[in-house]
C-alpha cells in the first residue's frame, strides 16, 4: 500500500483561489484578519502531518485487527487511543468548538476542509471524531447552560468523547418506527430502557466517558416522528461539577461484523433504565437532530471525497510503475519489457474519472462549507436565507453523489490494480470496503434522492432549485462572450434549460400519480448532481484558465486543471442523457409488478 | 442470510422455451433421444438440490473460516472435502468428460446450465471443480494418449484434480511476460523451476492429486507470447499406469489474502526442479491455453450470472419483509406500521435491474452454450464456422458484462439492505466481495473490451459483427408485422444501424490514431452488451407473448418476463447514449494529460 500523501495543492485551489477563504472569513467579524491565507495553510499542513504520519500507518493494520468485544469492554485496534490522545493534545478536537467551554470557535468550513484528511488517512478512525464532533454539536445547540458546563468542556477537551444513538433493528431509515423508552425520574431524569444497533462509536477505549445523544420516546407520546425525544445518556454517570460517578446501565452487547470500517466499533447497545436527561422540547428530538443530520450528511460527503481521493492516488502510483503490453500506437518505453499500464486508454480513462470525482467532489464540498458559514455567522438576513437553502438543495447531492462517486472510484482503484487490486496487502479493496458504508448510512442514496425531488424540489415549488440554476445563468451571462470558456456556456446553457423542464414534466406528472416522484428520484439526483459538477467544472476552468493567461509559474498544474475540466465534459458529463431518458419514461415500468410475482 | 433456491423455473424458460435444447442435442447423433426434457430436467433438479443442501450451507461458514496453510499444506473450510466428495460420488465431475476415460461425455451446454446454480450456492467452492475441469479439457485436447491416460481417469472421477498456473507476480493480461524456465531432462522430462501467483486451488485437500497445467520458456525460446510452452506438473509424481509416487518439487508457499472467494485457497506455487511433462507442440502453449481462456470465459460469465441472480434473491426477501415509510400515494398495507420496502420505486428500480441482468445474463450465457455445442458436435461445416465466429464475438461481451452487472447487482443487493447489506450475517456484503474478483481473472473489463473492438470487430473488418446484426435484422424482419413487438423491433432496427454506424465512425478515426481504439473499447463494449441484451429480451418477450397468447395457465410467469422485457428497454437500454455519445468525443481528452501530470 502506498504511502498516504496529503493533497494539499489541491486543497488550496479550492480554498484560496476558487473560493477564497480569506475574504470569506473576513466577511464575519469574529474571524477578521485571523484567518489569513497563511495561518489555513498551517492548518492544512499540521493536518497533513497529523494524517500522514500519525494516522494512515494505523489504516491497514487498523482494518486487519478490527475491535474487539469482551463483557461490554471494547479495545480499538493498537494505536488508536495513542493517536487520539495525540489529536487531542494537537487541538484538533476543540477546532470549532463553542470557545465558552474551551473550544477554538473555528468556522465549520475550516473544519470540513481539514476532515478530507483525516478520512483519507484513516476512515475507521476519524468516525471516532465525527461522532463525538455530532454530540458536541447537538449539545452546544440544544443543551442547558448546566448540561453544556456538565459536558462540553471534557469533550472539546477529548478526555470524553460522545457519539449518537438514533437506530433501532426494525428502524433504520425510518425513525417514526423507534421504540426505546423514556420514564421520567422523581429526580428529573429520564430512565431510558430499548436496544439500538449500528452505533459507531458507542463502546471504546479512547476516552475516560462516553456521552451517548439517544432517542428515545416519552409515555403517552405521539406515535411516528412527533413523538420522538432527545436524551443525554453517559456511559459514567456525572456529577454537576462534570465529575466521574457510577457506571450507568448502559453497554455494549455486541459489535457488529461489517464489510469494512473494521477499526470502528459499530455496537449493539443496550440501555436498561440508563439514566437520562432530556435535551431539547419533548417530543422535538427528530427536529433536534436535524442540525445533526445535515452536518453528517456533509461529513458523510467528505468522505466520499476522500474515498474518490485515496483510490485515484492509490492506482496512479500503480499505473504508472505496472508494466503490461505496449501502447496502441507503438512502444513508449522502448527500454522497459513492456510499457506502463498509464499508457493505455482504458486505464486514463479510470484514472481521469477518479480525479474529476475526487477534485469536483472537493469543489462541491467547499461549496457547501462556504455556504454552511454564511447561514451560521452572516448578519445579512437575506444572504443567510439564500445560503440556507443552497445548503438544503445541495446537501442531498452531495451527500448521495459524491458517496457514489466515492464508491466508483474505488471500483476503478481495484480494477486498475487488475488481480493485485483482490489482494489485501495493496490496501484497494479497503478502499472499496470502507467506501461502501458511505452509501448506505446517513441516510441511503435513494433516501436523499427522494429528499432532493420531494421535500426540496417539488415542496419549494422549484425555488430551491431555482437558486442553483440562477447561479448558473450567472456564470453563462458573466462568461459568454470568452471563447475559451464557450464550450462550458454551451454546455450549461443547455443544461440548465433541460433541468427546468424534466423537473416541470415530473411535476406535472406527480399530480396524477405520486409515484412518478419516488419512481424519477434516483435519476434526478444522479441527473441534478452531473450538472452541479458541470457548473463547478466551469469554474474551475475559468480559474485554471486565468492563471494561465496572468503568466502562473505552475503551467502544468493549471494545464491539468483545464484537461480535467474536458475531461468531465466529454466523457461524464453524457451520462445526464441516461438519467434524463430514463426519467422520461416514468413510472409504469417500475411499478407494474405485483410483489408476489417478482420471482416464480 | 436466506436460504438459496434454484431458479429452476427460469433456467427451464432458457433451456426449453427459448433455446429447446432438447431439439438441439437431437441434431448430434450422439445426444440423440438421450437427452429430452425430462433427462435435462432431472439434471437440473439433482444439481439443485446438491447445491441447495449440501453447498449453500457451506458459503458463509467457508467465507468466514477461510483457507489454512502450514508448512506447504493447505485446509479448505469445514465440509468443503466432503462436499467435493459427494458431488464426485454423484457424478458431477465426470459430466462432460471423455467417456474414453470414464466421462459422461455429455454436451458444454449442460454443464454451463448447470454451473450457475454451483456458483450462487458456493461460488468459492465451485471453483475447485471449474479449475479442474481446465485442467481437464486441456488435457483431452492437448495430451498425448498415455498423458490421457496417465492423468484423465483419476481427474475425471473427483479422486484427483487439476488447476491452471498461468500468472507471475509482474505478467497477468500479459502473459508474454512470464520467466518460468522448462529445462529437458535425460528422461524426456523438464524440470519446472519460478514462481507463480494469484492460483486458484493450486494447493488444497479435496484430492488425494492436483494436476498442474503451468506455462513457462524453454531454454532459447523466442521472447513474448511466441516463446511459452505448456507442461504438466503433477503435485505427486504418477507412473505410467497412473499410480501416485513421490512428492513433486512444487509446494504452496503462501496463501493471498483477499477481499471474498476465501473458501478458494489463492496461492503462490513455488516450482523448484519439478517434474513436468510438455504437453503440445513447443512454444505455442498459449494457442493451447486458448481453448481452456474461452471455456473460462464462458465459466466467468456464468458467475456474473449468479452473482446477479443471489443478489435478486436476497434483497427481493427482505424488501417484502422489511418495513419502512409507506408508500407514496397512500398506505399499501395500513395494517402494519410501515408498508414494506417493496412498495418503494427506488427499490423496485433495483430489484427489476437485478432481475432483467439476471435472467437477460442467463439468456445470453445459454446462446453462447447452444453454439459452443454446434462448434463442438456439428457436421455442417457452415454452421461451425458461424457458431465459432458468433462465439468469438460474444464471449468478451458475455465475460465482461455479465461480470459487470453481476457487480452492479450485488451493489444493488446491499443497497437494498441498507446498513443491514455492510452487515456480515446477512449474506449480501459476501455477494459483492465475491463477485468483484469476475470482472479482475479472465481477462479485466478492459482486456475484453480490446479484444471486443480490436481483435474481433475491426480485424474482422466487421465480419463478426454482421453475423449479430444479421440475426437481430432476422429478428426485425420476422416480427415487423407484431403491433406487440413493434416497441421492440423499433428500437432494435434503431439500435441496429447505430450500431454498425459507430463502428465505421471509430474504424475510420482509428486509421489516423490506433489510440481511438483503446480510449472507444470500453464504451463500446458496454454499448454492445446492451444492444445484445435488447436482442435477447425481444426474443423473451415474443416468447412470453406466444405462450400468453396460446392461453398458458402460468399467466403471471409469462406477465412477468413481458413486464421486465419492458422494464430492460424503458430503463436500462437507454445507457446505450451515454457510452454513444462517450464514444464520439474521441481520444483527444483520455489522452491529454502526461503522466507526470496527473498529480502534484
């Protein structure tokens, strides 16, 4: 497996020149002039060391030992806790915290910009993190003065950390469906009684506590959603000075066997009159977990990222060091017994995919970031409501897209390692089996494809979606009148005119038969997502372009940036044609099997 | 995980319906009258019920335990000799064997009909036996008498066994590559000395005997692919009369670790001095292996074929029986809390894809077979040669695309799980890290594309194709008078001439920049596999439409196939524009970037 090398260059495009970091911060005054292009570059390089040579040599071993259960104990795999008392002692773990409880108060977009590491270097063990980075979250927004001065200064420390307890065997991606019990104390507390599983997380030996954000219901509530509660449950019960007391009825019964992700521990929990306390109004806990939810759905997107990364660098360093046959139009290694798999079309051709993936994905990513911290610091009311619903159009897309995206750069890592790509030791197919999880928690892709279609598209009556296309209408006007960047304006003039149609012609449709909307949503998200990267792809170019005409040094690098940008335009731009033909033709097809009749 | 059941009804709609092997065996008087229906259909319900009770309780317990070496010896998974020993005792491994030697002497096209149904219920242990059966077919073609009869009796009745070593750690698609010496010897013998890798059952315990069929150079043998010879290296030495003597100098010095297949012991095979025999002419043990790389082709294929069909039948149990949300236009089930995940289009997407890869993959795999056996059987000169070429053609497209969408069905099949598919005990996580290998052993997606669109089509000047094209033009011609077949007939005479279109568009480029080639085969390929596919569900279609209309009583049945022929050509046939329109855009941006360039 080939070292991890983080890559910051890259990084920087994004941050500095196509978003420019330093003037956005300067925008809030809590973070005028402290965050200087400089200073984020420290943060990207303490970062890349951190990952580089802390954590991507624990990833292979990591995945080979995976965790282990015994009495309700759960060891990680060796080095983890040394790597987390290290990340701590760093500050990492107090980037953005509140800065009353002994936070940095770092924006959002700082710290999502710097997870594309961490998961790159070691997916199993930086969930550890964003869990304990969702509990803290959930806290700072929805707990007490007294619950947050109980808590938060020992998680923001990492001598605790927390996690999330939201499934149950029988709900998953339905949450209506939950049964554990909430029964109020004389005390004020809560006893809280049910089984969760897949809580990543939820049992380790990386923290001296662990603050469990649980939901959970009250007597007499509502059934379905309305009637779901939130609740602090501590693996150690806590004093109100924040001091260690008696274990709580909380523990591990199990830990999952899973695909991948070995280096967490993903446990059954069981809660037996654990003691409680509620968080937020009764009965709000889902509305309570939103804010959860959408920062893990983009941290769950950054991931997809990392994967697209990790499996791009992973197999470049292969092809071009794996000999095999002869290029197509003659040797270009005379010398050598055969030339470098690089040579051959159908390898670039993996290998561009993978690196218009991993570097559109970041794009979208930042995107998302810069927006995330308008809708948190901004004073500007309407430029918050405008960021604020960018962020719920693109989360979806981000979410689902770059997850898959993820997962098919992955494939193409194997797949460029040919037989070698099977093999464990070359470290591709963890690649492939860490990946795989990305699509199918926080929400699978065919639950953000229907929250795209309905709740976002179609509930706002196109006006989400109007926003995105409005921005794109903007880069067409500021741009049409370039004749390098003609083939992009083109493009997206098309684009964005065919996107406002299929999504009147599916909701003219809906009116008739609501599932059309279900029927249309996977393709729409796939369709929406392949011209959100266009409009990324047309900005990169334009930047790439400009550096180029102002003379840049870096002539290559902005070369690549450009050949990337074609790249994607030729080649996967095209698959919205799929999508666009296959939502056209509805839902009849799809739904004209009785259930019983699907196999005989 | 679910029990595993045959699809027998299915492989009969295949076997009999569409393809009448009955009436086909009756064309080779040495078939004839032996093997009707019934005779085929006791074949296929004695292999379903080995496979459905001895084998598939073997799959996630030979995952999960894995293969063992010490010292040189390697120990399949509990119950994995056993079952060999069965499958022996009942016949299997003699099924298509010389009956010169104790075979059954029966046709290609059974034992592929038969091999789907090993692969779903063990697909690791079923390896063993298509290794073996390599091995074997090698030996009937390429042996001298006394090697057949040294080394076919034993192989044939299961007490010994055979595999291939054909791969080096730096030579896999390219075979030229490889360094593993043949020295003569006094007694007419070689001494076999290199290393080999990536052997599939190349050291195990089924067998009292492993027959090794290894490539390696002769001294002063040409260079490349025109210096390989091909020898046979017992794991015991044999005497004339074919009884077991000394060890051989070739020992198992490690196992790989992979990502799935561990039931199937992968090993690195060290040959130090062993004694191998030449089998065939000098120098053209690759023109010897060629018959062995097709038949695993077509062997390869067929386990795409199951990986789609377990998928289906994994995710179409648990979508009936797992609750969630209900259904977009009103409960389907209001007496339960959720409606199951059925009723969800997004699911019912996946689980029609898996069910039209399936059986379309099935369809496809049995016309390979039917010409397999007229190459095979035939007299008629002309038929063999058509059948040949037809074969040629279609088996890259059947290996790869078939393995491709076994892949995306597994996919699919975990998806459809949601966090339960990453789950080990489920069974679905499995199915995709069994299936990932297909698509890598055998010649990659993209070693078969080349060989698709380079050595097939365009060395042909186009000959191959038009025996396709000519059938689906047969096909139009005969139904174009069918108002219910005219969707299909529509969009095959489309398809048709698109088809030969973008053929003569990339021949013409590819006479300017043998690159095009290359940078179109993928595409191409995937191009070509769906215009297929689309030729075959017509024919089901038509098919299913026949027997409805003849008032059959297996309404639903025949409902069903019509309704997933639709599903294939409204939802699926459409990516056939997309891998069009990648084609057009030509080689220029695959090849734009240096190879230094791709990272800095």
């Amino acid at each position: 497996m080939p070292a991890y090398k983080a890559p910051i260059r890259d990084i920087q495009f994004v941050m500095h020149e196509m978003f420019d970091a330093e003037k956005n911060y300067q925008n809030f005054p809590e973070y005028a002039d402290q965050l200087t292009r400089d200073v984020l570059d420290q943060y990207l390089e303490a970062t890349a060391d951190f990952c580089e040579n802390e954590l991507a040599p624990l990833n292979q071993s990591g995945d080979q030992e995976g965790c282990h259960l015994d009495q309700g104990v759960v060891t990680t795999p060796q080095g983890f806790k040394a790597a987390h008392q290290k990340y701590a002692e760093l500050g990492f773990t107090s980037l953005t915290a509140d800065s009353a409880y002994g936070g940095q108060g770092l924006p959002t977009s700082l710290r999502i910009a710097l997870s594309e590491m961490l998961y790159e270097a070691n997916w199993a063990w930086s969930m550890y993190q964003g869990l304990s980075h969702g509990a803290m979250r959930t806290l700072e927004h929805h707990g007490t003065a007294q619950q947050k001065q109980q808590f938060l200064p020992k998680l923001i420390a990492g001598t605790w950390m927390g996690t999330m307890c939201l499934t149950e065997s029988h709900a998953g991606s339905d949450l209506g469906l939950i049964r554990t019990k909430a029964e109020p104390q004389a005390d004020g507390s809560y006893a809280i009684t049910g089984e969760k599983i897949f809580i990543s997380a939820g049992e380790h030996d990386l923290a001296e506590n662990i603050v469990h954000i649980v939901l959970a219901r009250l007597p007499n509530a509502p059934t379905g959603t309305k009637g779901i509660s939130l609740f602090i449950v501590p693996k150690f019960n806590v004093d109100e000075s924040g001091n260690i007391q008696d274990r709580n009825h909380v523990v591990c019964s199990a830990l999952e066997h899973k695909m991948g992700i070995h280096g967490n521990a993903t446990c059954v929990m069981n809660f037996d009159e654990a003691k409680g306390f509620l968080i937020g109004p009764e009965n709000r806990g889902l509305n309570c977990m939103f804010t959860f939810m959408n920062t893990a759905r983009i941290g769950t997107a950054v991931q997809g990222v990392s994967a697209s990364q990790m499996a791009f660098q992973g197999a470049l360093d292969y092809a071009k060091d794996r000999l095999a046959m002869r290029a197509l139009d003659g040797a270009k290694y005379p010398e050598k017994n055969a030339d470098p798999i690089i040579v051959h079309p159908a390898v670039r051709s993996m290998l561009m995919t993978q690196k218009a993936f991993a570097e559109g994905g970041r794009a979208l990513v930042y995107f998302l970031a810069q927006h995330a911290d308008i809708v948190e610091h901004s004073d500007d009311l309407q430029a918050k409501q405008f960021s604020d619903e960018l962020l719920a159009f693109l989360t979806p897309i981000a979410k689902a897209f770059l997850t898959e995206t993820g997962n098919e750069s992955a494939k193409h890592g194997v797949q460029i390692f040919g037989g070698h790509g099977f093999i464990v030791e070359h470290g591709m197919e963890q690649i492939a089996r860490d990946a795989r999880i990305s699509s199918l928690y926080e929400g699978t892709t065919e639950i953000q494809s229907l929250d795209l279609l309905a709740r976002k598209v179609l509930k706002s009556e196109g006006k989400l979606l109007k926003n995105m296309t409005d921005l794109i209408e903007q880069f067409i006007t500021e741009n049409q009148s370039s004749a390098i960047l003609k083939p992009y304006v083109d493009q997206l003039s098309q684009l964005k005119t065919e996107w406002l149609d299929i999504t009147q012609h599916i909701a003219k449709k809906a009116k008739n038969n609501p599932e059309e909307i279900g029927a249309a949503s996977v393709d729409y998200l796939y369709y929406s997502s392949y011209v959100v990267f266009a409009y990324l792809w047309a900005r990169m170019a334009k930047i790439a372009q400009q550096k180029l005409d102002d003379g840049s040094t870096e002539h290559k690098f902005y070369q690549a940036k450009l050949k990337t940008a074609q790249f994607f335009y030729n080649k996967l731009l095209n698959r919205t044609q799929q999508h666009l033909a296959s939502i056209k033709t509805g839902a009849e097809t799809v739904m004209a099997l009785d259930a019983e009749d699907f196999a005989f």
